[in-house]
C-alpha cells in the first residue's frame, strides 16, 4: 500500500469516470432510472468511500494532521457545487471544511464566523426572532398535533430571517424547495434511496435561483436599504470581515445556505429534549434536574462560568450528543480498498461518556460544569501545568469592527470565544465535552444553538407545557439531522 505522492481529487466525480469502462462504478447496485451524472457525482462515490472511527481525544483538540480540508462526505459535494466537486474560487467555500491553514491567520475566518453568534447578540438582537419562532411552534393551536412536522413549518422563516432578514413572501418557492430537499437528503442520507435521489436532484435545480436571491439579500445589507440589517448574520459577517480574502462575498452567501447542514441539529435536540422530559418514557432524572433548575433560577450567578440553566442545556447536549463526531480528512490520505474519499471521525458521544474524563459520565448531573475548565481557563500556563512545552494554539484576537466593543479570541487548545465589552464568553473547554467538538474544529454555531434550546424551555417553563408520545398508527417521517429520520410522534400540551 503506497502512499500518494499529489493531493487527491483535483478532479470532480464527473471527470474522474470519464473513460472509464462501464463495470468501474457499482451501477448494479442502484435503480436504472438514476441519472448518469448523479450516479457518477453522487451515488457511486458514496459506494467507494471508507470511514473509518478515531481515537477519544484526552486533551479538548482534535491534531493538525487531521484535516478539515474537504473533509465532508463525498456524496454531498453536488448539493452544494454545480460540477458535483469543490468549486472554492468560484463558488465560494465553508469553514466547515477549511483546514487550518486556509483560514487565515490565527483561525480567522473560524473568528469572523462566531462573531455573529455570540451571546450578547442573541440576547439583543436575535431574541425576538426565536421567541416569536417558539410562539408559533408551541401556541395554542398546535397542542395535542405532531410537533415535529410544524417544527419544519416554521422554521424557515426563522433560518432566513436570522440569515438575512426574510420571512414570509419575501422567501421565494425555489429557496424554500431548496431546504426542503436539502434536508431530506441529509436525513435520509443514502444516496442508493430514491427518495435521496429525487431530493437531491430538486435541490440543484433550485441552488442557482438560491444564490441569486442571497446575492441580492447581502447587496442590500451592503447598501444600507434592508431593514434592521444588524439583526442578521450576514451583517457582521460583512463588518468583521470587510469582504476581505478570508470572507469573501462568495463566501458569505455560501455560508448562508451550508448552514443548512450545520445547524440541522436544532430539530433533532427539539424532538430528543421533549422525549427526555416526556412523564410516562422520559427520563425522570431529567425532569427532576429541569424542576430544580427552573425553580432555583435558571440564569442567576450562582459560581462558576456558566448559570444553571445553561449548565442544564450543556449536559442534555453532552448526554444526547445530536452531532455524531467530527469528520477529518488524515493529510497523508491513503486511498484504502480504492476508496473515493477516506475519513477519519473523531467521536463526539463516546468521548463525553469516557470515564477518564468524568466521575459517573453515565450519570445526568448538570453542575459538573462547575468546576470543569472552560476557554478562559486554558491559557499558556494551564498548558504548561498538564504538562505541554507550550499552547498547541496561540492566543491571538481579531478585534470587532461591527461597532462593539470587543474581540474575537482562543484558548490554549484553539477553541473561539468571544470577550464583549469586557465580559468574556467561554465554552467548556475540555475533551470530556464534546458534543460540539473540539479545539479549532468546535461548531461555529454552538453560541446560538445553546441558546436556542435555552429559550425553548424557558417556553415550556412559562407556559407550563408537558409532552406527550403519540401512539399513532403510521407517524409521519421527519429527516432532521444527517443520518437521522423522527417519527412525528411528540405533541405537547398546556397546563393550567
């Protein structure tokens, strides 16, 4: 087995199997009528590709040598490239799979990208717009009906509004085709499915429409003329990086619908947190956990970097770990069996289980937050004391440019944070949490994610609703999370 010499796939799927013969993709294993480029930029790359699970990290970073460059499944490329490969120059990129050195100096554009999430700016300029979202998903008219499938209803209003400020009209047919396919396939994931098949070819139908429409939303936020422009992403996206080389126009509009995929967990955390606080087959420690929480304060100081309720939030995210593990490309890429992509997946729930890094990990205990290091903590000297020559990462700032006051900055282990006015805002920073990953590959969405489930049981909390399991016949099937489809089967209801 010999080592390859040159980068692999500077071709597309599409280029690759020109003149091979017919027997060269598995085309037997998938129905006729499955169009030819799709077969080939999709399906049978997908056949050909090997994954392989990683190792449980026992410092909060994932090594260099295990990239984020291009380290997506293969079978997605085409949902978000018109030749069915990467396209950056063209068509812009993610930071989702950006290695490192691609982002600019010190994780730059990882720092550009959580600058429009942090939690000050949920609290002032996004909060409304989630709370009218939980309004609507959990008023009055919804109770007793499958959640889940309302879930959808509503939520792109609250995606585009978030992204750009529209709801409503103003979302044309084929943007809201194109979420609709877009997270079919990542539900149902199999690219062999016709289901998968159908969606994902209606999804490049609608992709150019899309990005002609975000074009057009970002030029306006650009001239001033959309209204209350700095409560959208794409606004600091804009100021804090001045469309400069490491977030670049393209870019931006191309964040604007990959996000689709990296803030797909919303949907499944929804549907597993109502599951776990369900009375007759939830889980009661749980509940006993939300009661004490609620009752005692859920966001007073009570010691330690995180409030209760956030502490509550962090530990259902560690315990249900909707993001399987984080998907790296090894930099000395060695095509196993032939494969078409090979990946590396460094857990993320088997590593929050581990009892190397926690007393009872198996237990639901949300002030073992307390006490546990965080972004702040982890600085050159916390490097030195567990016993490494030096921070992996060094610390380095990007200053805010959006009008507040503030810097963008990173543990000893890489991990973005964001300091405010002065308050900083840390993560958890150690290998034992891991549902948003780890060190510079941790979600860029994890500020507002955490505090879109925040809101959500304050909601039930205020209006004292309880969820009930459905006992229905043939519940409707909801794709919410790559590999994942829900049974529709959670209603809730209000109390007196």
């Amino acid at each position: 087995m010999t080592e390859n010499k040159k980068p692999p796939h500077t071709k597309s799927a599409i280029e690759r199997s020109e003149g091979l013969p017919p027997d060269a993709y598995p085309v037997g294993l998938l129905p006729s009528s499955f169009p030819p480029d799709y077969v080939r930029g999709a399906a049978a790359p997908f056949l050909l590709s090997s994954s392989f699970l990683g190792e449980r990290p026992t410092l909060p970073m994932i090594d260099l040598m295990l990239s984020k460059e291009k380290a997506i499944p293969v079978n997605l490329w085409g949902l978000l490239y018109d030749g069915w490969w990467p396209n950056p120059d063209e068509e812009g990129i993610s930071v989702f799979f950006q290695g490192f050195e691609r982002r600019g100096a010190d994780n730059e554009r990882k720092k550009i990208y959580v600058s429009a999430n942090t939690p000050d700016l949920v609290a002032t300029k996004y909060h409304a717009k989630i709370t009218d979202f939980f309004d609507k998903l959990l008023g009055a008219a919804n109770a007793g009906k499958p959640m889940m499938g309302r879930y959808f209803e509503y939520y792109d209003d609250l995606y585009w509004d978030l992204h750009v400020g529209a709801t409503g009209d103003e979302i044309p047919t084929e943007v809201r085709q194109f979420s609709a396919s877009f997270n079919t396939v990542l539900g149902y994931w199999f690219p062999t499915l016709e289901i998968v098949r159908d969606a994902y070819m209606s999804a490049r139908a609608s992709r150019q429409a899309l990005k002609e429409w975000l074009d057009e939303r970002v030029q306006r936020i650009i001239d001033g003329t959309q209204p209350d422009a700095d409560r959208t992403f794409v606004y600091y996206w804009l100021k804090n990086g001045r469309l400069g080389e490491n977030f670049r126009r393209i870019d931006i509009v191309f964040e604007c619908f990959h996000n689709f995929l990296a803030l797909s967990q919303w949907g499944n955390m929804i549907y597993n947190v109502a599951s776990k606080l369900e009375p007759k087959y939830g889980d009661p420690k749980v509940r006993t956990w939300f009661e004490k929480t609620m009752k005692g304060g859920p966001d007073k100081a009570d010691g330690g970097a995180f409030p209760p309720l956030e502490r509550f939030v962090m530990e259902l995210f560690r315990t249900i770990s909707p993001n399987d593990g984080s998907l790296s490309s090894p930099r000395r890429h060695r095509q196993l069996l032939g494969a078409e992509f090979s990946g590396v997946t460094t857990p993320h729930r088997a590593t929050s289980m581990d009892p190397q890094h926690w007393i009872h990990p198996e237990e639901f205990d949300p002030d073992r937050y307390k006490t546990a290091p965080t972004s702040v903590d982890n600085d050159e000297a916390r490097a030195k004391e567990i016993g490494l020559a030096r921070c992996p990462f060094a610390k380095a700032s990007l200053e805010l440019k959006d009008g507040r006051t503030g810097e963008m900055t990173n543990s000893a282990f890489g991990a973005v944070y964001g300091v405010v006015d002065g308050e900083p805002h840390p993560v958890c920073d150690t290998a034992g949490y891991a549902p948003f990953g780890f060190g510079y590959r941790r979600c860029a969405g994890e500020y507002i994610t955490v505090e879109f489930i925040k809101e959500f049981l304050r909601k039930v909390w205020k209006e004292k609703l309880s969820f009930v399991k459905l006992d229905l016949e043939q519940p409707a099937e909801i794709p919410v999370n790559p590999g994942t489809v829900l049974h529709d089967n959670i209603t809730f209801k209000r109390g007196k």
